[in-house]
C-alpha cells in the first residue's frame, strides 16, 4: 500500500494494518518533521477509503476513484478568500484544509464541522486532512471548539487526518483526541539511492543532499545545491573569522548581507548551515576520521578542528539556538545577527 514511499516502516505496517481490517480511527495525528512523507501517507489512506476495486481491503490506486482522490487544485497563497472553505480533491468525500500565512482561519474550520456531517457521497467514507495543523493554535476559541467537538463526537463514515511538524504547539485537548502515528526521518542511505538511482542525481551531490535533508526526501528534493554552496562559503568565512578572531568588520558585513530584506527567505537556510558547519568541526575534533555532512570541505574544517576549542564550539551552537528562539517574538533579526557573530568572535569558554 506504502510501496512508493520511503521509510517510516513501522508506521506502514501499523496504518496497512488498519485500513485492511476496517478498523481506522476517527481522528489520527501524524507527527513528525516536515518532508518525510506524512502527506503522502494520507494521500494513501484516502484511496483506499474511496477505491471502488481494492484488493485485500487495500487500494488499487489505479481506478478512476483512487486518481482523483490524490489530485488537489491548493488554493494561491494571496487568496485569502480560498482558505476559508475545505479544498476539496476531485473526489467529493476528500477534502483538505491548508492554512493562510500562518493561520488555519476560522472559516475553514467551521466549514470542516459542517462537512463533516455529511454522508458519503460516493465511497464509504469521507476523509479531511487538515496540513500544518499546529498552525490551528492561532485560531479563535469559538472555532477551536468546534473542531474539538467534530474529533469527540465523529460521524461513523468521517475520518479526520492532522497532520504537524510541530504537535507540542497543538491544544493538549486536540491531541487527546486524535491517535498518534510517528514519523521518523528517512535513513540517509535510503534518500541517497533514492536521489542516485531515481533522480540521475550525481554520487557525491546525491550523498551531500542527503547528508543535509536531515532525514527529510522533501528537504533533499528542495536543496539547490548551486545556493546552498554560495550560502556556504559566506558562513565558512564566519566561522574562520570566528575562530581567528579577526576582521570583526568583515563579519559585520556579512550579518548585514544575510539580513537584508532581499534574502529574507535563505536567512534560516543560513543559520542552518553555520549550524552545520560548527557541528562538522566539532565532531573533527572529537574524531578525526568522524562522518561528517560537509565532507567536500573536510580539508578546511581539519584545518579550523585544529585551533578551535570544543567547548567554544558548543557555546556558538547554543548561540544560534538561542537566537532562533528569540526570533519568535519579533526580534531585530539584524541586531540579533550581529550579536550573534561579536559573540561567537569574541566567545572564551572557562
């Protein structure tokens, strides 16, 4: 049923399971970082509730039913208007709710409390994916409560699927109320064949990729690996400079070029990278012949392992966590760099 999908074994066996006794729950959560297919499992689990020829209690995927049960028209993201209703497939019994910016709005919850009431129009079951539902934690009392009265008193012939990168952020009564499915990250081994024999993607860019996409096809499939090297090679400059302790100037510059309004959208990519890099020279530094993600550059992080202190490592990697934090509540994402970068220049660890 999973075939096509990689990883996440255990979590096909149990969600295979379910489905081919009739016994899936009303409400399910499925929890686990972005990319590894979450979407995907649901996307399953939909045609095998609306498949008119299954096999064994499974889906064919290959009637007119199981094609348009997968196959979304999502709203355009400056369309607010196209939020506030269920996005239904081209089936009329799947329907998905997607959030608006940051926010699952009001009225799509409400319109999911109505449709939810609904019979079947064709299948034996309607299915409702709501995606990024810890993104529901911004919306109204009044809505929230309507949707914690669909997941306690579910029709019979309604499934609910939440899907989150983030459960901890979803109201502690929403997810009492849903049956959790874990989803781990996918083996690097498994991304690497898969980007290798599937994609034509180059030995060394296909292990590069993988070794990045932390367990995530979808982050893997979404790296631009001419970006992601430019982007390197301006956060291995800080950190060298960092760890000379030279050209605070220079280092000014760069927190300057990152924040500019006009690279909003790589200023995470960045710090995910200076995060990787600190991480490769300290593990360098515990064991030289280490596995490392930036293996390419292992020359130069040998070089940077050799002068910098593990623990001043481990200072600036708590750093840019802390930063991360605070840029939760509106921090100046350009004060905060250049705090970030005296800091870790400037850094001694006792």
């Amino acid at each position: 049923m999973f075939n096509d999908i990689l990883g996440n074994d255990s979590a096909k066996v149990l969600l295979e399971r379910l489905v081919s006794r009739d016994r899936l729950p009303q409400s399910l959560l499925f929890k686990g970082r972005s990319g590894v297919g979450k979407k995907l499992f649901a996307m399953e689990i939909a045609r095998a509730l609306v498949c008119t020829d299954p096999v064994a209690g499974l889906p064919c995927r290959k009637c007119p039913a199981c094609v348009r049960a997968s196959s979304f028209e999502l709203p355009r993201a400056g369309k607010r208007e196209e939020h506030q209703k269920v996005i239904f497939s081209g089936h009329p019994d799947v329907g998905m709710v997607v959030p608006y910016s940051n926010t699952i709005l009001v009225d799509a919850v409400r319109d999911l409390e109505r449709e939810a009431n609904f019979r079947p129009f064709e299948s034996r079951a309607r299915l409702f994916i709501i995606d990024d539902a810890e993104k529901l934690s911004s919306v109204k009392d009044n809505a929230a409560n309507a949707l914690l009265k669909t997941l306690e008193e579910p029709s019979d012939s309604t499934h609910i699927i939440l899907i989150t990168a983030r459960p901890l952020l979803l109201l502690s009564t929403i997810r009492s109320r849903c049956q959790a499915v874990r989803f781990g990250p996918i083996a690097k081994d498994k991304i690497v064949t898969h980007l290798t024999k599937d994609l034509d993607y180059p030995s060394e860019d296909a292990a590069l990729v993988a070794g990045l996409s932390q367990g995530s096809l979808g982050r893997a499939l979404n790296t631009d690996l001419e970006k992601f090297r430019d982007l390197r090679k301006q956060m291995l400059d800080v950190v060298t400079r960092c760890c000379r302790r030279d050209s605070y100037a220079a280092l000014m510059r760069t927190s300057e070029e990152i924040t500019d309004p006009k690279a909003r959208d790589s200023y995470g990519e960045s710090l995910d990278i200076l995060q990787t890099l600190i991480h490769d020279i300290w593990t360098i530094g515990k064991r030289r012949n280490a596995s490392i993600v930036n293996f390419d550059l292992r020359a130069e992080l040998e070089d940077l392992a050799g002068k910098a202190d593990p623990k001043r490592l481990t200072s600036w990697l708590e750093e840019i966590e802390t930063l991360r934090e605070n840029l939760n509540f509106n921090l100046n994402r350009k004060l905060a760099t250049d705090a970030l970068f005296m800091t870790m220049a400037g850094s001694e660890v006792r």
